[in-house]
C-alpha cells in the first residue's frame, strides 16, 4: 500500500536559500534598508553623469570623444540594466512606503500639526510629505530626458545624427522650452536629493546624536553641487556653443589674428 505522504519539490525560495531576500522585503524596516542602498547607488550614478556632461564645456570634440568611448564598451548594455534594475526598484519601494505610511498614519494631520519642530522645508511640510512628489516629477523629467536623448522622438528638434552626441545634445538644450523644464527639472533633483541622501544613512542605520548634523550637511550640500551642476547645462552650454560659433564664423581665417 502507497505510503499517505507525498515527497514535495523544494520551492524556489528553498532550492536557492532566499528566505532572507523574502523576509527583507516582507519588513517596512528591510524595504527601507533596500531603499536607502538603491538611493546611494543612484546617487552614485548621478556624480559619474555630471562628471561625463561636463565635457560639454570643452567643446564638441571633447564631448563627443568621450561619448564614443562610452558606447564602446561592451559592459554598458549590463551597466544599463543594472541602472534600470535600481530606478524601477527604488520607484517600486517608494510608492509601497509612501502607501504604507499613509494607511498606518490615520491622525497625520494632528500629529504634523503637534510638532512644529519637524518641519524642515521651506513650505513648513515635512519631508515625508514631499519626497513622493519630488520623486514624481524626478520620474517625469528622466522620461523626458530618455526621449529627448536616448530616443530621440522630440518633432521640435532638429537633431544631428545618430553619433553626433554634442550637436544633439546642444539641439535639445537650445530648444527655449527644454531650457526651461531642464533647469527647473534639475533644481527638483536637487530638493529630492536634500533629504533623500541623509535619510539613506539614515535607514542604513548610520546615525549617530555627534554625526548626525554633519550626514544632514553633507547631504545638502551634494544635492546643490548635483543640481547646480545639471542646472548649468542648459543654462550655460548652448551661450557658450553659440558665442563660439560667431566668433568662428567672424573669422576670414584660421591663421588670422583676432580685430581688435
């Protein structure tokens, strides 16, 4: 007679020893740890994103040199994955926090109205209060910047080809309304940055009462040079290409001295 017990396959979880990656992010506290560290990560790639852009300045042949030896390498399709993999991870856990709070916070407004003291904005919200919406537009205007650069889909500008990185870039931050949304795009960065770095520190349980106020600095002190950075894209570049072209087209020849 068969025996009454059937021998079950191991699940997944089993097979590969993930219980700990399933307990991480079945706890609010493990949702913030991941969180915070895919907060870092992005905020990682951010400075290495500024740092290429900053060959603009140089000029095209710069900027494109730097370009073509980016697409070169065979690990950035991995390289863009793994971003992909950090964006929609860290947008996953911020719209299950921001529920989260919201369902457990039934008195918020009487609380926030109580403590005065955590308001740390200059609108007087807290930061819980704007970091999802920040985080929103961040969203739109990487978007945006996805098909402005990387597609190439705006009808409103004229781009250069396919493997003219500087022409393009120049076309899309030229165009008056990219200007605008792009200045103002990067000065919303850099309000999400203000609080979302510390608090990575702070969710990775790097706080202490002596550091505390020095992480709080250091936090707003690399949201401004982020978003300043950025924000002097569109705002300085396409002055400076245009001054040069005029100057160049004001030469009869390349030998020929500047008029005084």
């Amino acid at each position: 007679m068969a025996s009454g017990t059937v021998d079950r396959k191991p699940s997944v979880i089993q097979k590969f020893n993930l219980a700990w990656l399933l307990r991480l992010f079945s706890s609010s506290i493990g949702r913030k740890l991941v969180m915070g560290v895919t907060g870092l990560g992005l905020s990682g790639f951010l400075v290495v994103h500024l740092a290429g852009n900053l060959f603009l300045y140089q000029g095209k042949e710069a900027f494109d040199g730097y370009a073509h030896k980016l697409h070169e390498q065979e690990w950035l399709p991995i390289a863009e994955a793994g971003l992909f993999g950090l964006f929609l991870l860290h947008i996953v856990l911020a719209f299950v926090t921001t529920f989260e709070n919201r369902r457990a916070r039934t008195q918020r407004y009487a609380v926030t109205q109580s403590k005065r003291d955590d308001r740390t904005f200059p609108s007087g919200a807290p930061p819980s209060s704007w970091m999802f919406v920040s985080g929103a537009l961040v969203l739109g205007f990487l978007i945006l910047h996805i098909i402005d650069m990387k597609l190439q889909l705006r009808t409103d500008v004229k781009y250069a080809g396919e493997h003219e990185a500087f022409l393009n870039t120049f076309a899309v931050l030229s165009n008056p309304i990219s200007r605008v949304v792009y200045a103002l795009g990067t000065l919303v960065l850099g309000v999400h940055l203000s609080h979302g770095v510390s608090s990575a520190f702070q969710s990775l349980g790097l706080t202490h009462p002596k550091y505390t106020p020095l992480v709080k600095f250091g936090g707003w002190l690399f949201a401004v040079v982020i978003a300043a950075g950025f924000c002097s894209l569109p705002l300085v570049v396409p002055e400076i290409h245009a001054l040069s072209q005029q100057w160049n087209a004001s030469q009869p020849g390349e030998t020929q001295a500047p008029a005084e």
